[in-house]
C-alpha cells in the first residue's frame, strides 16, 4: 500500500500528522504545569484540580476504541478530519467553563471527541510504510507526543500569566482548525491509503482475540500500559514537585520541564531507524532503565539548576520505548490497522490517566514514596524485558528467528 502515494506526498502527511500529534499532546498536558494556579483561581485542592489530567485522558482512551472501529468500516480519512474539527471545537469552548466542575467536564468531552486523530495517524503511518522501514516515521510521531508534553508544559506555565488560562485553549482551539485546513487537499490521498473494511460484532471480537490471543500481543499491549502508567504518574505530577521542593512558581516551573520531550523531538527519527536497524530489542530495555533511573534521582533530590537535564532523561526513556512498542503493534494489525491501533491508544491513553491518578494517591505517603514505587516497577520492567522482547530484532540481523509470539 505505501507504493500508492508518491514519496513527497507521503512524507507531506506524515508531516502533518506529526504536527496534529504535537498540537493534541500539548493540549493535552499544557494543564499539569498549571494545576497550582487553576488551585488557585477556582479555590479548589491540588488534588481535585490534578483530576484534570485524566479527565481528558481516560476518555480519550476509551474512545479509541471505537474511533479505530469505525475508521476500519468508514475510512480513515472520514473518522480522522471529524475528531480533529471536534478536538478544534471543544478546545474553545473549554475557555468558557466558569468552575472546576465545568472544566473537568470540557475536559471529559474534549478527550472523546479528539481520540480519533492520534490512533488513526499511527495507523496510516503503518499502512504508508513498510515494516522494516517504520521506525523513522513513528519516531517523527511519537517525537511529537514527547514534543507536545515537553512544549505544551513549559509554554502552558509561561503563557496563562500573559493571555490567562482561556487564552490558551483559544488560541490551541485555533490552531487544530488552521491544521485542519492546510489537511483538507490531502484527504482523498488519504482515503486511497487505507481502505475500508467492513465486519460484524463477530469480526470484530475475532480481531481483538488475534491481537490478544499471542504471547507477542499480550506482552505488548501489557507493556504499553504499564510504562505509560509511569511517564504520566511522574511527569503530571513534576509541576507539583518542583513548587513544593524547590518553591518556583509558574514560570519556573515551565523552565524546569524544559528538557521533557527534547530528545524526542530531535531524535526521535534517528531512535526509530536505530530500531529497525539494531532491532527493538536491544533498545527497549535501555529506554526502560533510563525512565527508572530519572525517577530515581527525582526521589533522591539535586540542585534545581540540574531539572531540565533530568527531565530531558525522563523523556528519553519515553522515546526509547513507545515508539518502539506502536512499531510492534503495527505489525500485529493485519488488515485492521485501526483497530490495532486504537486498541494500542487506548491502553496508552488510560495508562496515562490511571499513572497520573495513582500517582495522585500515593502523594498522599509523601513524593519520596511515590516516585520509589513508580521506579521500581519500571525497573522490574526493564530487567523483564532482556527475555521477553529478545525476539524483536531485525530478520536480516537473524534470519532464523521464528514466528514471534
């Protein structure tokens, strides 16, 4: 399928998706860092407002499941463009909450009407590019989720003090709709990558059991939730962090998060071709380690001066593994990328609400107890994963590899 476009035309929309990926990540966690101040101004508790985070990201999980559903029987192009005029939408009308009860509630219905954008955008991904070369792509994709969290997090805090808190889902609003325009040419391209499929309710459990019903799948999807469950744990929480250690405010907070999402954006191409060319299994435990080792040091303290440095470790750790595991899932679709990977979203996308929300209660205990908890499961992860990923590398590195799973 990916000889059916041109390569500029290809390499145009993977562009393009990569920017709807940023612009819905920084919506998405430009809130975190704000939470002291939306405290603040609508005199409720850090915690309460903290349920901001996975107010918008457990439901945009969930919808996943059923935008991926439905782009399989309707297209792609058709579920895609409608999510990402609603995300444009909701985003808006978000400014106009007057309470932290309708804030949550924008939130809530912002996540299930722009779920369809970034499961879809992997998907087409997966179909414009063959296996062995869908590192590079998917490293542009998953380097713009780090992007966003990382932009979307330090801007979020630098800017609500210039144009306040509505401004900013305005103007973020604004921008999906600018994106959806220059997108617009492109949707019968779009529509000729990935062709319908149709099925029943039948077909559809089938497809789920084929995704689940293999070791390969299993651990896959097991993984993505358990190491998202640890990125959004730690870093919803960092604003809250970094005020109540070190006592900086807004801006320095944004200044701290600087580093999130760097290397990511700068070499999350160059991470992808390094998995398809050295394979996915070499890398996955490193990016594991290095995720455990940032939380680590986090419970341990440093000089303020050192947060970007620590923060950019956190990310690498993100960039060395999702992108990693969606090229996994990429594979397991068969002829329902969407499903595939709405079903990959969604445990990614309920991993960071239920990481933020745990997270959350452990506070409770103290962010020492936390943060150890956190690292020690995604240690366990990492030394897990020398065996259970050690049929992940490249066919032409080992051509005698059987049938993973």
């Amino acid at each position: 399928m990916s000889g059916a476009i041109g390569e500029r035309q290809r390499e145009r929309i993977l562009k393009m998706m990569a920017v709807a990926t940023f612009i819905i990540f920084f919506q998405g966690y430009m809130v975190a860092p704000i939470i002291p101040a939306l405290s603040v101004t609508f005199g409720a508790s850090v915690q309460t407002v903290g349920l901001l985070v996975p107010a918008y990201l457990i439901p945009y999980g969930v919808a996943t499941l059923l935008y991926g559903i439905l782009a399989d029987r309707l297209g792609i192009h058709r579920v895609m463009f409608v999510s990402l005029a609603a995300f444009s939408t909701l985003t808006m009308l978000t400014a106009t909450a007057q309470s932290i009860e309708q804030l949550a509630l924008w939130r809530v219905v912002t996540g299930l009407g722009a779920s369809g954008v970034v499961p879809l955008a992997l998907a087409l991904v997966g179909r414009m590019y063959p296996y062995e070369q869908r590192g590079r792509p998917l490293g542009w994709l998953f380097g713009a989720m780090a992007g966003g969290m990382a932009f979307g997090s330090p801007l979020g805090a630098i800017l609500v003090p210039v144009i306040g808190w509505q401004g900013l889902f305005v103007v973020v609003g604004l921008a999906g709709a600018a994106l959806l325009l220059v997108l617009a040419p492109y949707r019968t391209v779009i529509a000729g990558t990935v062709q319908a499929v149709a099925g029943t309710l039948r077909d559809l459990y089938s497809g789920y059991q084929t995704l689940l019903g293999t070791p390969r799948g299993r651990r896959t999807y097991g993984y993505v939730l358990v190491n998202s469950m640890f990125h959004s744990g730690v870093f919803t929480w960092l604003g809250v962090y970094f005020q109540q250690r070190y006592g900086v405010g807004p801006v320095g907070i944004g200044l701290a998060l600087l580093g999130y999402g760097v290397p990511g954006f700068l070499f999350g191409p160059l991470i992808g071709r390094a998995a398809d060319r050295w394979g996915r299994a070499r890398l996955l435990p490193i990016g594991l380690g290095l995720s455990a080792l940032a939380a680590a040091f986090l419970m341990l303290g440093f000089p303020v001066i050192l947060a970007p440095v620590i923060a950019m470790l956190l990310s690498l750790g993100y960039d060395m593994t999702q992108p990693l595991f969606g090229g996994i899932v990429t594979s397991l679709g068969g002829k329902r990328p969407g499903q595939a990977m709405g079903l990959n979203v969604f445990t990614l996308f309920v991993g960071f609400g239920l990481g933020s929300l745990v997270f959350g209660e452990l506070l409770r205990f103290g962010f020492g107890v936390a943060l150890g908890l956190f690292a020690i499961v995604e240690l366990t992860a990492a030394l897990l994963s020398f065996a259970l990923f050690r049929s992940e590398i490249p066919l032409r590195v080992s051509p005698i590899v059987s049938s993973p799973g």
